[in-house]
C-alpha cells in the first residue's frame, strides 16, 4: 500500500524491469504482481501467438503511462497527484494483465525503455495535458488494436482496459475544465 | 491519499466489495441484485450472430434511454445535474441510432421500444440492477441507480465483444462500453461532490469474471 509519504520516482519505476517488479518497488505491494496476486494467477486466458505484436504494442503504450504518472506526480498539487497515484497503480495492473496475456502466448514481452521522451513541462496545467494527450493517445491505440485480436476473451479484456483508461480520460480532462464526455463514442481524438 | 482510503488494484475483489467501494452504503449496494455472475451475459444468451447480439445491445440502449428520460422528467434534477443527464441521454440516443443502422444494414428490424417502466425494470433487473424506477425519489438516488444502469451496459458491451465477428462492429462496441464508463465516472463525481477517487474504483470496467473470481 502506498501512503502519503510515499515517493513514486522516476528511478524507481527504471530500476527494475518488468511491471511486477515495477509494481514491488513502487508500492511495496503484492497486489499487483502475477506471482502473488490470486486473481492473476487464476487468469485463465490463452492468447494466441499472433496477438503477440498487438498486445506489445499496447504494453508499450502501458509503459509510457506509467512513466508519464511516475514522472508527473511528484510536480503535482496534493489532489491531483492523489488522483494520478492511483491512476499510476491501475496502469501497473493493464501492464501486468497485458505480460500475463503474452507469456501465455509464449510471446517475448516488449520490455520498457531506460527513458521517455517527455519535454519539459512547466506548471500543473502543462503536465495534465501532457498526461491527457498520452491518454488520448491510449486510447487511439487500443481502439485500433482491440478489432485486430483474434481471442474474443482477449478482445474483452483488452477492452476493459481501454474503458477504464476512457474513465482516467474523463477525470483529466474535467481537472482542465474540459468537457469530461464530449461525445458518444470514445475515439481518443477529444 | 490517506491509507484508509487507497484501494489496492489487482486485489481480487467481490462484485458487491467494488460496488460498496464506488458508490458506499446500503442504499448503493441495494440497487445490485444478488447474483455472483455478471448479468448481462445472461441478457445476451441465445444471441449467437452480429445480427441478435446488435438486436439485444439496442434492446438494452431502448431501455436505458427510457430510464434517463423517466428520471429527468420524475426527479428534477438541480440544473447542473439535469445538463448532465440530458447529454448523457443525448449519448444513448446516438448509441441506438449506430446500433438500428447496423441492424438495417443487415436486414433486420429494430426491436420494440419498451412502453412502460415495468418493462424497462425487467431490463434492467437482467442487466444486474435491483432499482426500480418508480421508486426512486431524489435525485441523489437516480444519480446512484444510473450509475448502476451505465454498469451494466458496460457489462452487456464487453460480453458482445467476446461474441461479435465483425471487426467493425468490435470497434463500434468498444467505443461506446468506453463512452458509458464515462458516463459513470462523470455519474459518480456528481453523486460525490467531485470524489475522484471514488469515481474511478478499478482498473478494469467491467470488472471481468477473470479478474474477479
């Protein structure tokens, strides 16, 4: 579990590869690892082989994520880094659902790079709609990915990610003053 | 975040334990029926082609769009909660609109619109949701058991993307479960006073059988 007094630092993410690891050292905590959390484990889902390519490009859009909330929350004010903590901690279980789908496939996981070009941000309004392009940019990614799976089981799966990172989206975008649901369909373009 | 408030992702929890933790309280709990499976599965049972699950899906949104219209016309909302409601109905409208002209394309007619609240409960009791409209009184609470709805229809689009073949159709489907979890964050936020942390309770939407057993 991750207090208040808890420092998610860049290093910490880089320090480590492969997101249980990731997860270990960030949080000191074993829900999120596929060693030890049950519900992983319990994952009975067999990708195919040829989804491998697709679902690493979507860990890699995971990585990024993660590393722009790894990055952004420390620069934050105390509600919104509270709201990107946790967000960060729901990016460490898409990335670790999305390694569980590919060792099942016997597929080599993309691992993370060393680092990710963020630019230089300046202010808590910058750095939201950095996070807030990459969301959207997430989004693009599985939309375009999850009609190319060929598992169903898969399909939903990856598309319970993509609605939970819609609902991230909504809450970035209301911190901007943005509309939150600006239109019927999610397309990542908003 | 205060500890007692930081929920574990990836922990394996209930149905019920991610319902209380979203919405708190019995009120909210009351609205989920007692069923351990997801419901909507059960909703799209016998659908086998494009063609049934679309027909089901489009039952679901009819119901749905009857639910927000019954709501805003019975609870009066305050203002700001009644824009937001009538955009999100806005959004189910054009979700049924796609959905017909899917159906037309394949040769098939869109099902009856239901014509009275009973008929939209049955819906919604089958989609997992215990409310009934005719007993919902607040807008507080019509906020809660949309939230409930907007779940369900999550739940009722994730299980015909397990199911559906076209690949445009997965697309289609994928854009709106992503649109009607956002519906229930922005939902949640209203019932909550801008609780964002409440808003968002999971990593997942739905909370898949795989990761909740």
């Amino acid at each position: 579990m991750v207090g208040d007094s808890t420092r998610v630092s860049r290093r910490d993410l880089l320090a480590v590869s492969g997101a249980a690891g990731v997860a270990l050292a960030l949080a000191g905590c074993t829900d999120v690892t596929t060693s030890t959390n049950p519900t992983l484990s319990k994952l009975a889902l067999k990708a195919n082989p040829s989804d491998v390519p697709i679902l690493n490009g979507l860990l890699e859009i995971e990585y990024l994520l993660a590393y722009a909330y790894t990055a952004a929350t420390p620069l934050l004010n105390r509600a919104d880094s509270r709201t990107t903590r946790q967000f960060l901690h729901y990016e460490l279980a898409h990335i670790t659902v999305l390694r569980t789908l590919i060792d099942s496939a016997h597929g080599k996981a993309a691992a993370q790079r060393s680092t990710y070009p963020l630019g230089h941000r300046q202010g808590a309004r910058e750095l939201l709609s950095l996070l807030h392009r990459i969301k959207a940019e997430s989004i693009r990614r599985y939309l375009s990915a999850i009609p190319r799976l060929s598992h169903g089981g898969v399909r939903g799966l990856t598309a319970s990610i993509m609605a939970n990172e819609g609902q991230q989206l909504t809450v970035l975008r209301k911190s901007l003053g943005l509309e939150p649901v600006p239109a019927a369909l999610a397309t990542g373009a908003e | 975040m205060e500890r007692g408030d930081e929920r574990p992702v990836g922990r394996c929890d209930t149905r019920r334990g991610f319902v209380r933790g979203a919405l708190g309280g019995a009120v909210a709990a009351g609205f989920m029926a007692a069923r351990s499976q997801p419901a909507a599965a059960g909703l799209l049972t016998g659908a086998g082609s494009d063609g049934e699950l679309l027909e089901k899906l489009l039952g679901i949104e009819q119901a749905v769009i009857y639910a927000y219209r019954h709501l805003i016309a019975s609870i009066r909302p305050p203002a700001s909660v009644a824009s937001t409601l009538r955009k999100f109905l806005g959004h189910e409208l054009v979700h049924a609109r796609m959905l017909s002209d899917e159906l037309s394309r394949r040769g098939r007619k869109p099902p009856a619109p239901p014509r009275s609240a009973s008929a939209v409960d049955a819906v919604l009791t089958a989609l997992g949701v215990n409310g009934r409209l005719e007993q919902i009184h607040g807008w507080e609470q019509a906020l809660q058991l949309l939230v409930f709805v907007e779940w369900g229809e999550a739940g009722a689009y994730h299980d015909a993307i397990l199911k559906l073949a076209d690949p445009a159709l997965v697309r289609l489907a994928t854009q709106i479960l992503t649109c009607e979890g956002q519906q229930s964050t922005v939902l949640i936020e209203l019932a909550h006073h801008g609780d964002v942390q409440r808003a968002v309770p999971h990593a997942f939407l739905p909370l898949v059988p795989e990761l909740a057993a």
